[in-house]
C-alpha cells in the first residue's frame, strides 16, 4: 500500500459527570465540528465520552446512546470524517466499554471492546473478546480501549492481521502524587514504545480534569508516528483538541523470536536478594569490580556476558535466582517476553543495541507491562536495572563501574496494577483470544 498523510485531531475534553452528560454534549459536539471544519479525516474523542466513565448504579439509556451515535453520524457525514468515540455499547444483552468507528457515510463501520478491564470496569462492563482491526475510509484502525494498551500482544495482534494506525479512546487517570506533573505510565511512557514496536502510528485521546471527584486524569492527548516519536500532545489540564498529520501505510511485521522457558519450579519465599552489575567485559576490571560488589554484600555480579544470547532467549541461574537473557528482536517484539513471564521467569538480561536513546523507554515498558525486572546493558559504558513498577532502580555512568540493587521476588510476584486488575492474567486472556479468533478467521 502507497504512504500517504492522514489529517487526524484528537479531542480532549474536560471530563462530566454521567449526570452532567446532556449539558457537555453540545461542546463536545462543537469540538468535533471544528475538528472536522478544519480539515481533520481522522477525528479521536476519550473512552467513555457517552454517557460517562463512573456509570453508578443505573442502567444505560439505549436512547441516549442512540442519540449520540445519530449526532456524531450526522457530523462524519458532514464533514467527510471518520470517527472513533468511546460509549457504552449494548450488544448481545451485555454492556461493553467501546471504541466505535463511524465513517463518512454517517453509518457504524464497526467496534471494539475493552478486554482488559481496570479496576471498577468489572461492575459496569463485561470483557471485550474480539481483535480485529476495522476498515474505514481513514485505513484500517486498530481499536483498543484505555488499559488495553498496557497488554502488548493487543495492539501487536492488531498490527499483525493488518492495522495500519492504532486508535485508543482512553481515560488516563492520575494518582496526583504530584499536582504539578500529573504520571500516568502509558501517557508517558508506553504509547510511544507500543507505536515504535509495531512500526504504525498511534492515537491516543484522553480527557483533562476530574470526575465525580473521585477519578482524576491526566490529559496528554497524544499522536505519535511509527518510530515512536511524538508528533503532537495537549497538556495535562485544559480541554483542546491536537491536529496532526500521521503517515499510513501496510505494514509487514515479521515476528520476532519468542522466548518461552520451561515451566520454573516452585520455591519457597525468600528475602531480597542485592544483586550487582557492571558494563564491563574485561576480565581484569571484572575481577577488581566483582570484589568490590561482592564486599558490599552483592551475593552476585551480572555482566554483558550473562545477556549475551543470538535468537530468541535461554535461561541462566545466578545466586539461586532463575533468569532469562533476551536477544535484542525478542526484547523488541511486543510479544517475545510473555511466554517466559508466564513460565514464571520475573528477571531479565539484554543488551539490546540499536538506539541508545530507546533502551530506557523500551525497558521501562516491558518491566511495567509484565511486573519484572529487567537488566540493561548497552556497549560496554552503561548498564541499568529497571524494577517492576517500571521506575529505573540503579545504573552506571563514566567511571561508575558497577551498580547493586534489591531483587524481591514479592514484589514481582505483585501481578496487579490496581484492584482485580492483573497483568498476567490480561496477558493470558489476550493470548488466548488471539489463539481463538485465529482459527476463527483461517480459511
């Protein structure tokens, strides 16, 4: 398929209350116009944006969802434009959290729901199980919702059977831990990494402000192109809408080597565990930088040598610790460390070459998404830990040699994120769709 530029606006409103719904629909709607009036093909609103996140206790008004799609048909049509809302969906006698995509001709095109649902989604909405792009005038979307951007094989399984742009209506909340700079780890972190993964440009469009003054988000509407690089953001508090052109193109995206470790062995609790790392390869400047680890009570030394691996992975076992060296097309591939996580491994090795500058965002990412710890080590100068929460732990830089930190089985063992939101158990769900909507659609 011949490259082309898709003019693409991302709405970021300020949040409403379920209850506030029919006094903010006007100026979203105005968003959208102006969105379309000013050439847009490509038009993103939030997920949730009808009739509201929090749903509460009532049912959904099948009229009021009825009447938001009419008015977004109505303005596609209008204005030549596809666009990709999030409400929610009644389909088969169960309410979903979609991603609905209306093309120009002012009809539904198709949609997706949330698989992988966050904390109180679970009292409103039933799982998503389908991954399947949908073709629009704009190109074929991937369509994924909020948390589903946080399961790598969703938006690669999506890439794979043909996506050439992802879409996500999303609801980035923010805990507020700094007023100033509102954190969400995929705002700031994973979209980026989830479009340079998959070679195709991705769309994120957030809400600003709060709602019922219980869930707070953090904005950042984001388009980013397909060597992760952001072209466009809206800040973390205002309601405005982010323009930009995204390339488009098909994508051939041969899958990288999976690493999948044997099944690992139980094995009882066991106390942190100090381990020490160092870029080094020489053999003399290991032995000075081992003792001096190890007189700091590090039980072990990682170095380059441990990571070294050609295709695919192979396990080693350090100071009792079982562990996984990662070739560099595995620890890139969206899905090349998920059979091993799922296998029990919780500690990684690699050293990755290619763009310095993406070894952090990428090891950041695959430490976050599978709650593991993942050791870098990078050209013989710098090497660093990232823990499972995706923060980097320890590293080295210049003269500083040889780094430590804590490795604490329980805290990788702590698979969820939030309340009845866990990462591994989303990544298996999401392996398993894919499985079964593969043999679904084999000819």
């Amino acid at each position: 398929m011949q490259h082309r530029k898709l003019p693409v606006a991302a709405i970021q409103p300020l949040a409403h209350d379920r209850r506030d719904f029919e006094r903010a629909w006007p100026r979203i709607l105005a968003s959208v116009e102006r969105a379309g009036a000013e050439g847009a093909r490509l038009i993103v609103l939030p997920e949730a944006t009808v009739p509201g996140y929090v749903l509460g206790r009532e049912a959904v008004a099948r009229e009021q969802l009825a009447g938001a799609a009419h008015d977004l048909c109505e303005r596609a049509q209008r204005y030549g434009a596809t666009i990709v809302y999030g409400a929610a969906k009644i389909d088969g006698g169960v309410t979903l959290n979609a991603a609905i995509a209306i093309g120009p001709g002012g009809r539904e095109l198709g949609f997706s729901a949330k698989q992988f649902l966050w904390h109180f989604d679970r009292l409103w909405f039933a799982p998503g199980a389908t991954l399947q792009p949908v073709d629009t005038p704009a190109g074929k979307l991937g369509l994924l919702v909020c948390a589903d951007g946080r399961i790598p094989s969703i938006a690669a399984t999506l890439v794979e059977r043909g996506a050439e742009l992802l879409v996500m209506p999303t609801a980035w909340v923010t805990s507020g831990r700094d007023p100033d700079a509102l954190e969400n780890v995929q705002a700031d972190l994973m979209v980026n990494v989830r479009a340079r993964e998959n070679g195709v440009a991705f769309v994120a469009a957030n809400k600003a402000g709060t709602e019922l003054g219980s869930v707070a988000y953090c904005g950042k509407s984001t388009l980013v192109d397909a060597n992760g690089r952001t072209v466009a953001r809206a800040s973390e508090r205002e309601a405005e809408i982010v323009f930009g052109e995204l390339e488009i193109a098909g994508s051939e995206r041969p899958a990288a080597p999976a690493f999948a470790a044997p099944e690992q062995r139980s094995s009882d609790r066991r106390p942190p565990v100090r381990l020490a790392f160092t870029p080094a390869r020489d053999a003399r400047e290991r032995a000075d930088l081992d003792f001096l680890a190890r007189q700091a009570d590090a039980e072990a030394v990682l170095g380059p040598a441990d990571a070294d691996c050609e295709s695919g992975g192979r396990t080693l076992e350090v100071a009792g610790i079982r562990m996984a060296a990662i070739a560099p097309r595995t620890f890139h591939s969206p899905r090349g460390m998920i059979a091993a996580r799922l296998a029990g491994i919780d500690l990684f090795l690699c050293a990755p070459g290619g763009d310095p500058a993406w070894h952090v965002p990428f090891a950041r990412t695959r430490a976050a998404e599978l709650r593991a710890y993942v050791v870098i080590f990078a050209d013989g100068e710098r090497a660093f830990a990232v823990d499972p929460d995706g923060a980097v732990a320890a590293g080295t830089f210049g003269s500083y040699r040889v780094a430590s930190f804590a490795y604490d089985a329980a805290r990788a063992a702590a698979t969820e994120v939030a309340p009845f939101t866990d990462v591994l158990r989303g990544a298996q769900n999401a392996e398993a769709i894919r499985e079964r909507t593969s043999a679904l659609l084999a000819p």
